[in-house]
C-alpha cells in the first residue's frame, strides 16, 4: 500500500486491505485483467426510474428508442478492428410496459418484447463478426435467461444492494420494483440453476450502510457456494450525476471503496474475480489503490465506445492503464466477457459453439493472445448512454 494512502486511511482499514491483498496475491497471482469491449446502448427507454439513474431516457420523437441492427453492426465492427472481442449490451428494463413508442417500434420490427429483439442482435453479432455478446438486460424469466444464455458468452445484473430500506419514501429505488432485491436475487438463482456465467455487484454509496454492504456480499457469497455461476463481482461507487433526484448525494468515498473490496475479497474467496471500475475515480478515490485493496481485474475497457451510465468518466487509455498497474507491480491481460475458468476444459457454463470459439480464439491460459489487441485512445462514438 503506498505512503499517501497509508496516510489517509485508518489502521483497520489498511490492515484490512493487507489480508485482502495478500489472499489475491495467493490465489490470483500478480495478473490484473480487463475486457477490451464495445458499448452498445440498445435502448435507453426504461419503465424504472432509479434516484441516480442517467442512462434512462424519455421518449423523445429525436432520438430512437432502439439502436437499429445497421447501427449495432456499424459499432462491433470498428472494434473487431481495433481487437475488441466484448459486444456489451446495457439496455434499460422491458420500456414496452411503459411506453406505446416502445410496443409500436418493436411491432413494426417484428418483436414482442425487447428481449426478443435484444437476443436476435446478439445472433447477428455472433453471426457478422468475432465478438462476444455480454448483455445486461435487467430482470429477466427463467425462460429469458434460458434463451439468451444461448447467445451470449456472458451475462450481468448488478444486485445493488439487499437493503429493503432503499426501497422506501425518498430512497433510490422507491417504486422501482425491479430494483427489490429479493427479485434481484432470484434472477442471480435462476441464473445458477442454468449456469450461465454471470456478473453481478454492489453501487457503494447510494445510502446503503457498512452493515447492509457486507449482508450484500454474504448473500453472494452463499449464491456462488451453491452454484459457482458468478464469474465476476463488481465493487462501483455511485457517482452522482447533474438532472438526477440525487445530483447533490456525496457518493461513495475513498474509505467506503477501500472497505467495500476488501471485505468482498475476504468474504468471496481468493478465487473470486473482483473488479472496481477505473474510469469513476475522482478526487478522494484513486483507481491504482484498488490494487491495494485486493480486485484481479479492471472490467470493460472501450478504446471506442463511451461509458454510457458514466458518460462524464472517460475509461483509461489501455496502454496508459497498463503502464500504471505495472507500475504497481502487476502484468495487464485482456481478457474475454467470460473468465477463462468458464471455458478451458470440458465447460456445462456455455453451448458448445461458444465453447469453442472461445477456445480457438484464446491462448493457451484463456486470455488474449499476444498482439491481439490496438491501444487506440477512447473516442465518442454516437450518443452517451448506461444502467443496471
Ligand atoms: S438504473 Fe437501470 S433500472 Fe434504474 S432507471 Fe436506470 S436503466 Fe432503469
């Protein structure tokens, strides 16, 4: 842990994060991996209205409600040629329930629901180019997750928080109900029982306490004993954005992100990936000392698309973020949206033709071949967007 943040940081905290650390350090080794990804913004209509959401839009007869399947190709493509090999799907949940616009652009494209069409653009990448779908759908049936698990090598639903208390009068997610955690979680049980490599998280700082936290962690720790289908936990800070009923919250600090990941890693095993994102640092929050805290991977990185649920935070050049975690004493690996373990060897997590072409595309420890991948610098493609 470097001086300044020994400084800053009381003793428990640091000794926290030395245990935490030091287990990474046992089971993971000095690898630190992130997913060269393109971001698409599939639709922004949502029927939720979350207190710190800026990724859901209103209809609005300027802007469509869906990306096209020309558009979503046009996307994909410029980043297959830049190396990039994570189609990332973030839409917002089911806008057909909410909005006439919605139900008639899917009707006049053939589609009943926006999962329906959200699994036929996944097809149509998997068909046109070398990338692999990874979508963020929000809630989802059990014949969903059956059907996309089919065409995505991975899937993601953060599960926020378990704190019911956000749900009340003047929370975050009053009148969300997608945003109840016990149908959060029975999405994530769903998802083990059909195991689907799956990615799931906590928003730090929307006003959840320390105790709510680590009963967050404790569920999904019993979740992934159960069923070994959580490939990846993020650990986000919650960012509070300008128009958003939660523009003047504080967000998460320093402290509370420090705390947070190294509990998770201690409370989800050295074997656990665990992820913060770089791109949501800020003035009492530096990326690199995530390092220190214990997390094995810096997520999503797009050398083209923008964070569309952060559009204010630019992700870190790739060659620059690997210059600086090396600096740290660590080697930078791209990876693919599903963890290696998921795919090297006989696999029950994927269908057989996800299953190898992961393998023919991976090298021999299931991360990027060497010279696969092109460090362009991140540049705005389209609109902002994200969510979930
Ligand atoms: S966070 Fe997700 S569920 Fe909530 S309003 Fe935004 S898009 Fe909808």
């Amino acid at each position: 842990m470097t001086k300044t943040r020994e400084r800053r940081l009381p003793e428990s905290v640091q000794s926290l994060c030395r245990s935490a650390a030091r287990l990474r350090d046992q089971v993971k080794g000095r690898t630190i991996s992130f997913s060269p990804k393109v971001f698409l913004p599939l639709t922004r209509l949502c029927r939720d209205r979350c207190g710190y959401c800026a990724f859901r839009q209103d209809p609005n007869d300027a802007t469509p409600n869906y990306m096209t399947p020309e558009q979503v190709l046009a996307v994909v493509r410029r980043g297959e040629e830049l190396g990039c090999r994570e189609a990332l799907f973030v839409l917002g949940d089911r806008p057909e329930q909410s909005y006439p616009g919605a139900r008639l652009w899917l009707r006049q494209h053939g589609y009943d629901s926006t999962i329906e069409y959200l699994h036929d653009m996944c097809s149509l990448v998997l068909e046109e180019t070398r990338l692999f779908p990874h979508s963020n759908p929000g809630i989802l049936t059990r014949r969903e997750l059956a059907s996309l698990k089919q065409v995505n090598a991975s899937m993601g639903l953060m599960l926020e928080s378990t704190s019911r208390r956000l749900s009340e009068p003047g929370g975050p997610h009053h009148r969300n109900p997608t945003k109840d955690p016990q149908l959060r979680l029975r999405v994530l049980r769903d998802a083990g029982e059909l195991k689907i490599p799956f990615t799931t998280g906590l928003l730090v700082g929307i006003g959840e306490t320390g105790r709510e936290r680590i009963d967050s962690l404790h569920q999904l720790r019993r979740l992934q004993s159960r069923y070994g289908h959580l490939q990846e936990f993020i650990i986000q800070n919650f960012v509070p954005k300008p128009g958003t009923p939660m523009e003047a919250a504080p967000g998460a600090s320093g402290r509370e992100m420090m705390e947070t990941i190294s509990h998770a890693r201690l409370i989800l095993g050295g074997s656990a990936n665990l992820q913060a994102p770089p791109n949501l640092s800020g003035r009492n929050l530096r990326y690199l000392d995530y390092l220190d805290a214990g997390i094995n991977d810096w997520g999503g990185i797009s050398p083209l698309t923008i964070d569309f649920v952060n559009p204010e935070a630019p992700w870190p050049r790739i060659a620059a973020l690997a210059r600086q975690t090396e600096s740290r004493g660590f080697r930078l690996k791209a990876r693919f949206p599903v963890y290696p373990e998921y795919f090297q060897g006989p696999s029950s997590f994927l269908p057989s033709t996800l299953h190898s072409r992961l393998r023919s595309e991976a090298d021999p420890d299931g991360y990027f071949p060497a010279g696969s991948l092109r460090t362009h610098p991140p540049v705005s493609t389209g609109e902002a967007a994200g969510a979930h």
